[in-house]
C-alpha cells in the first residue's frame, strides 16, 4: 500500500492530537496573539502611510550648499587652493 499526501497529513494530525493534546490550547493562544499583534502592526503602518500622504513631506530633491569640496572656476583643486572644512575639537 503507497502512501499518499492526505494518508501523512492523517498520521501528522493523530499524532498531534495524541502526544501534543495538553499543549494544543498553549499553541493555539499563541498563534491568535501573534495575529492579533501582526494585524495591529500592519493596521498602524498602513495609518502611519496615510499620515505621512497628507503631511507633504515626501521625498525632497535638494542641492548641498557650500559644501567644503566643492570647485569654483577660478580654484582648482590641482593648484593647492582648495579650503579645508572647519576642525571640530
């Protein structure tokens, strides 16, 4: 006699029921808690998208403003006159 998907998932749920009884309402908690938390998790992210929608503040194209680095045309790097940025001790 072969054995067939339905046949193991019979033998899984018995053996289950038989060795893991006085465990099943522990486990059974515990997965309804952690539902309970991932659907509050993902009820909040989705709240927080909105919020940040309706704010405006979504992503900003900027410009860096006297950086240190940065080159004018009349200094050119390779001449020595570059400026060093501020020591901060």
């Amino acid at each position: 006699m072969r054995l067939e998907g339905w046949h193991l998932i019979i033998i899984i749920v018995l053996a289950l029921v038989l060795f893991a009884a006085p465990k099943l309402p522990g486990m059974a908690r515990s997965l309804g808690q952690s539902m309970r938390i991932f659907k509050s998790e993902v009820r909040e992210m989705k709240k927080d998208d909105t919020a940040d929608a309706k704010d405006g503040s979504g992503p900003v194209e900027g410009k860096v403003v006297n950086h240190p680095r940065s080159t004018t045309p009349d200094s050119n790097p390779s001449e020595g006159n570059e400026t060093q940025p501020p020591n901060r001790a």
